[in-house]
C-alpha cells in the first residue's frame, strides 16, 4: 500500500521494546484478594496456581513462575523475541490471559461460589541484565522472604483476633514485632508451630517446566520409543537457599 497522507500519526506511538539480554519479570496482582475472607484458602490458592501453569503452557518463552497470595510474577527468558520485546504487549497479554484462565478455572475450585465480581489483575514489568541468573534468584528470594514475613503476620492477626482483640488492636500488638518474636507469640500463646503449617503459605508456589523421558509407543520387538517432553511442575520449595538452584541448574546459572 502507497504511503498515506495520515502515516505521520505513527510518530505519535511509543517505542516500548525492552533492552535486550535482560531477563523479562512480569509480575501480577490481583485487585480483589479483599473479597475473600480467608487469604490462606486452599481453594484460592490452587487457583491462582492454576491459572500460572496455564501461562506457562501458553508462552513458550516463560521458564519459570513464583506466586503467593495474590501476586505471581513470570520469568521471561533474556533471549525472547516475542513481539519483538514489547513491553505493552508482553504486559497486556500476560495480564489477559492470566485473567482468562483464573475466569474459565474459578467453578472447578469454588464449586458452591457464583463468580459475582469480575476478576481483575494489575502488572508491571521489571528487567534484570544478563545472562547471569544471580539477579534473578535474588529476586525470587526477595518475593519467598516477603511471603514469609506476610504469611506469618497474617496468622498471628487471625491468631489475635480469634483471642478477642480487633483487627486495630491487632495490628499495633505486632507492630514492630520480629520473625522470632510472632513465632514464640504463636507457639507460647496459642500452641502454633509455625513450621508445621501448610508449604504453599508459607514458602510459595514455585512453576517450572521440566524435561522428561516419557514412552509414547512401543516398537515392533515390544521396546518403548520415548521422547523429550516439557513437564510443568509445581513446587513449595525454599528458593533462598542455594540448594534449590543446584538441583535445577538449568534455571538462571551465573
């Protein structure tokens, strides 16, 4: 098509494309969380987690997820070409798609529950340098520690308002209060091993996809034929330690 008279409007667009080698985080939140009582419900959870394995089956350039609460934030490769890096379709697909898997799975984890309120999620991107991972394994560290902290101030307030206190008298209780402090606050109080509580809570949800060998037939002389398949994987592990990273040294090495 001949150049149009109205090309010049195109100078009026942005150039987003994210800088190249950077490994891609895009992280989302939910906008409703507040709508359900209980943030450490099971149901809630494995729906979210759900909703993250979905994304990562859908983006071939998505290798590794890390969600708790409300929140999942999806690692990008540093290579990816997608849309040519742009950020706002990066975000704005990402963010659709997430909602659309959380609408479409929603009946199988509240079966008794009408979605009344239409689901709503946020995002930002965040770029780290490459190709060495260690900015990335922070980061994923930092996200666990958060969790952490956030998980157990939330069970000492349910702890503290079961107990009779209000959720202001709550909070100015903990106020100022460190880990080891509302962890003998749970157990000398209230019987509560801290430890002892669900993973998922308390360390997160960790999404991957993993190579495996699986058998797709058997040959003439009855021997299996296997091939190379991704597997997505769902862990509750503790990603500060760099343990974790060793037994997975396909995900962001130095």
């Amino acid at each position: 098509m001949a150049k149009s008279e109205f090309e010049y409007v195109r100078e009026q667009e942005r150039d987003d494309r994210l800088p190249k080698f950077n490994w891609i985080v895009v992280r989302i939140s939910s906008c409703d969380s507040s709508r359900f009582e209980d943030q450490n419900d099971e149901c809630l959870s494995n729906l979210m987690n759900v909703s993250a394995k979905s994304l990562l089956e859908k983006f071939a350039d998505i290798v590794f997820a890390y969600g708790f609460g409300p929140e999942f934030s999806f690692i990008w490769k540093e290579t990816t070409t997608f849309y040519e890096r742009r950020e706002s379709k990066i975000l704005s697909l990402s963010i659709s798609f997430f909602t659309s898997a959380y609408v479409m799975k929603f009946k199988e984890f509240f079966p008794n529950q009408e979605l009344e309120f239409q689901p709503s999620f946020n995002g930002q991107i965040i770029c780290f340098p490459g190709p060495g991972g260690k900015l990335i394994r922070d980061y994923l560290s930092l996200r666990q520690q958060l969790c952490h902290f956030y998980n157990q101030r939330y069970v000492c307030l349910l702890a503290l308002m079961k107990n009779g206190k209000t959720m202001i008298e709550a909070e100015k209780y903990l106020e100022g209060m460190q880990e080891s402090g509302m962890n003998e606050l749970l157990f000398k109080e209230f019987g509560i091993n801290y430890n002892n509580l669900t993973a998922v809570f308390r360390k997160g949800s960790s999404i991957f996809k993993e190579q495996v060998e699986e058998v797709v037939k058997l040959n003439d002389a009855g021997n299996p034929i296997t091939r190379t398949r991704n597997r997505i994987k769902l862990e509750h592990k503790d990603l500060t330690w760099s343990c974790f990273w060793r037994f997975h040294p396909q995900f962001f090495p130095d």
